[in-house]
C-alpha cells in the first residue's frame, strides 16, 4: 500500500465504491466525513479526544438517549424552522404552528371517544383541563379528529421512558366528538430534566449548559385529508418558558390559564369543584398528499 496524504485519504474513503448503492447516502455521508476530517485537523483532535467521543457515542446509543441530544443541540427545532420555511416559500400558511415532538413520543395510547381523563381517575395535583376544537383552516369543524396527547409527571418524567410509571401512564388518543370537541382532564405538569449522570448530560456539563425544559404538553392531531400537526403547548410562568433547552418554545403555543372555573358541565370527568382550565383549538392545514395526512414513515419509526 502506497502512503497517503490526509487529502489521498479522503479522496479514497469518499470514492471507494463497487456497487450503485444509494446515492443520496453517499452524498451525506461524504459531505460529513468531509466536515469532520476537516473538524479534527483544524480543531488539532488528539487519538484520545478522538475515542473518549466515540466511547461517548457509543454509550449515547445505548442508552437510548440520541434523540436527547439532538433536541438540545437545536436540530429538531432546525428542521421545524426548514419546514416552516418550506411552507413560506410554497404558499402554504395558516394553522397551529408545528413545534418538535421530542424522543418520547408512545404510539398505541388508549382511544377515547370525545374526552379523557390522563390522570386514570386518580386525581393528583391542580385539577386541569384543556379543551377546545380541531378545526380547519376556513374554521369548519373536524369531526372525528385524532388527537394524541402525553406530558410528564411531576418528576418530570414519562412513562415507557421514567422508571416506576405505568405504561402509558399521562397519555392518551382522544377522538374529537362530530362537532370536533375534545376535552381531557389531567394536572398541570413540571418543566422537565434531561436525566442525570447520563451520556446526554455529561455533554450538557461539559459544555457549561442546563437541561431544562420548561413545563409542556405535546400533542400529535390526524385527521383524514389534513395535515398532520405535531406540537406542543407551553404552561405559562415557567422560569424557563423562554429558555428551553430544546429551543422548541413558539409564539402561539403558550396557552392561557382559567382558575376557578365552575365544576358544571365537567361531572363526566370527576370534577366537582373550581378548576384550571385552558381552551385551545388545534388549526389544521389541508393535506397536500396522502403522507402529509397519514404519515406512514414516521410511524413506522415510532413503533419501530
Ligand atoms: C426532550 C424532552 C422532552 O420532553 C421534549 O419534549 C423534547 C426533548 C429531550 O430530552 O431532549
Ligand atoms: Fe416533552
């Protein structure tokens, strides 16, 4: 074997080839091997920097964390911003704004008809509820919607994902009603943690920043022939409401608080004294194909 110059050798790994392949993961993945010689040699990378991070990411796979770590690396929010951008530059506005669905999404949360209760008649903290309709852009209802909606407990912690919790503890599908009401009953959740002593917060330490989100609910909406809306609403008064480590906080998704709202009308849910409640509509774009409305790749992921 000949010597090589670190350009040879680069040239070398981005053109070996003996089949077709796939063409576009050739193309990324030469632009990222590119990047990173480019990133070591510049940044002078020791041997040893160099395997403590692939140890790092190893372990970072492991655990189950990598989708921690891109949320506070700002790349979930960067594909929202390319998506809205997209939209911007195709014409296509309006509607609740999208905002990241994080790693902790569960597919397959018990089906309601019309309401929910999160709480699985257990009623722990102020009690909350937050209701509204799903409607379309010219404001008509969406009868039958899909509404899928989770948040942590007061921990901060989700189940399928935090130690000691049910499985789908605090998550729910709630079916909006033929008027395209939905109304679920469950405690305003904490701001949530990345987990200590993990892969994920050793790289938060290290690079001298906080873990924190501020308190949120998320929410997934399907409806047939509209597009699917992944987003979350924030809870206000949180310290960290405008400095989230996932940079996932929009305008427009933080929602208003009634306290002391009158029990009536709420026996269904086991309410029978002033609450918290918050009303918020979910707004849906028309679909402008079939994955937009039935987006089978990303399930596929999350049941996966
Ligand atoms: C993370 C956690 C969340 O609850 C969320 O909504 C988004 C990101 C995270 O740990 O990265
Ligand atoms: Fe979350």
């Amino acid at each position: 074997m000949t010597e090589l110059t670190k350009n040879q050798l680069l040239e070398l790994v981005n053109t070996k080839q003996v089949a077709a392949g796939n063409p576009r993961a050739r193309a990324l993945t030469q632009r990222i091997v590119t990047d990173l010689f480019k990133a070591i040699d510049e940044m002078d990378v020791s041997a040893d920097e160099f395997w403590t991070a692939m140890n790092w990411l190893e372990r970072l796979g492991k655990s189950g964390q990598i989708g921690l770590i891109t949320a506070g690396l700002g790349f979930d929010r960067l594909l929202d911003i390319r998506a809205d951008e997209a939209d911007a530059k195709a014409g296509r506005a309006g509607g609740t704004p999208r905002a990241i669905e994080g790693p902790l999404f569960v597919a397959g949360a018990p089906l309601s008809q019309g309401e929910a209760r999160l709480d699985e008649g257990e009623p722990r903290g102020e009690v909350f509820v937050m209701e509204g309709r799903v409607l379309d852009l010219d404001g008509q209802p969406v009868a039958g919607a899909l509404i899928d909606v989770w948040h942590a407990n007061e921990q901060g912690g989700y189940s399928h994902f935090f130690p000691g919790m049910k499985p789908y503890e605090l998550r729910r599908q709630v079916q909006a009603d033929a008027t395209g009401h939905y109304r679920f009953r469950s405690f305003l959740p904490p701001g949530y943690a990345i987990p200590p002593n993990s892969p994920t917060s050793e790289l938060f330490e290290a690079l001298g920043r906080h873990g924190n989100r501020p308190a949120h609910i998320h929410f997934l909406v399907v409806a047939p022939g509209l597009r699917t809306l992944t987003t979350q609403v924030n809870i206000p008064g949180d310290t960290y409401i405008d400095d989230d480590f996932a940079f996932a906080t929009r305008d427009g998704l933080i929602v208003e608080l009634e306290h002391g709202v009158a029990p009536a009308g709420y026996e269904s849910l086991g309410i029978d004294a002033p609450f918290t409640r918050s009303r918020f509509d979910f707004v849906l774009q028309k679909a402008s194909n079939d994955s937009e409305a039935s987006p089978a790749a990303r399930m596929a992921r999350v049941t996966a």
